[in-house]
C-alpha cells in the first residue's frame, strides 16, 4: 500500500517560496567592466593601504507564489522598461545627466526574467529564507528602495550607492539576517554597507526582523523543530 501523505496549503507555499543570494564577479561577461573594476580597486587598495580584492556584485532569485523573480540595479539600454520588470529608475554620476538613458539605472524586478552572468556565480546560491511571508515582504519593498546618484555618497554612509547598496538594504529592510553575508573569499563588494547604513537609519530593518522571528515560529512545526 503506498503511503500517501496529506500537503498542507501553507507547506506547499513553504516549498515554493525563496530568496537566494548570488554573487557575481564584476564584470563577469564584459571586458571594459571588468578593467574598470580593477582600476578602481588598485587606486581603493593602494589608498587604504592593503592587498587588492576581487569585485562582486551581489544579485537576488525570489520564487513567491509560483513565479521566479530577478533582482538587480542594471545600466538602462531602451524605452521598454516594462519588459525588463523595471520598477524605478536613477541617476547615474550626476542627478542631472540621469535625464539622459546612458547616465540611468533600472531597479528590475523581473517576473520570469534573466540575470546576465547568474552562471557565473562563485558558491552557487546562498538561501536567505524560505518563509513566504518574508519574501512577499521583500518583494514588496522593491519600489521602495533609496535611489540616490549610482556611484556617489549622496547619503553620507562611507561609501558608494550602486547596485550592491540596494540588494544590502532590501535583505535587511525585509527582516533578514546580513551578519554573516560576506562575498566569497579574497572578495569585496563595494557598496554594501551603504545599503546596511541606510536600513539602519530607516529603522524599519528591526521591526522587520522582529516579524520575521515572528512569521517563522508562527509556522506549522516551527517549535517541534526547536
């Protein structure tokens, strides 16, 4: 007789929902990427006075509901935004050439979309969670994230915003645990503790995590696996 077991709704939600951290090396896919990276990681390393890193740029897969979501900050190639799952837009180097498309970024968050290089990725993906209220949370944080100048210190944090600022500060704005999310070894990735700054400031990082504990031991068996 073949043992047949009754699926709850909310642990068939549990298996499709995910949030997966990947990194990807800088550059990974375009040569003039890649030496600008390493250009300005000599004159970072020669100015702190330390051995050069290798670059990263940190990238979000979200499955939620069924879909599989991308999210990432990317240069702006065309009009059609709508078929890159843009969701926001700023400017790159200086607020007022943002008005022109090859000083903009796009905030994408892509329903069934790619990541260009997601192959690339060294270590593979990191799982951050797999409760589905957290990641609709995240989900729905997208359209609010900070859209300060790409590559300036418009906030004050110590460092650049780009795209690894806004995936730092959705993962902690959501709720989710940074404290041991670190590039691969030998790894640096420049803009990251903008975005932790920034969800700092905001405060909403702490409640959130706060729900998040909650919406956790809330789940079915979330004490029997304690």
């Amino acid at each position: 007789m073949s043992d047949v077991r009754a699926v709850s709704p909310v642990q068939c939600a549990s298996r499709a929902a995910a949030v997966d951290l990947y990194w990807i090396p800088l550059g990974a896919g375009g040569h003039s990427v890649r030496f600008n990276g390493r250009v300005f990681e000599a004159i970072e390393a020669a100015r702190q006075h330390r051995q050069r890193c290798d670059l990263y740029h940190a990238v979000l897969v979200v499955e939620s509901e069924g879909d599989r979501f991308t999210i990432e900050i990317a240069p702006s190639p065309d009009a059609d935004e709508a078929s890159r799952g843009v969701v926001a837009t700023g400017a790159v180097g200086s607020r007022c050439l943002g008005r022109l498309r090859p000083f903009r970024y796009e905030v994408r968050c892509w329903r069934g979309g790619t990541i260009a290089d997601l192959g690339d990725a060294v270590g593979g993906p990191r799982r951050l969670t797999s409760d589905p209220r957290v990641t609709r949370r995240l989900l729905d944080l997208v359209t609010s994230v900070p859209r300060p100048v790409w590559g300036r210190d418009e906030l004050d944090a110590g460092e650049m915003w780009n795209s690894n600022s806004m995936i730092a500060w959705l993962i902690a704005t959501a709720g989710l645990s940074t404290d041991h999310l670190r590039p691969p070894p030998q790894g640096r990735a420049p803009g990251w503790y903008a975005g932790l700054e920034a969800a700092r400031r905001s405060g909403t990082h702490e409640r959130a995590r706060v729900d998040a504990r909650e919406d956790t031991a809330s789940r079915p068996g979330a004490l029997a696996s304690h």
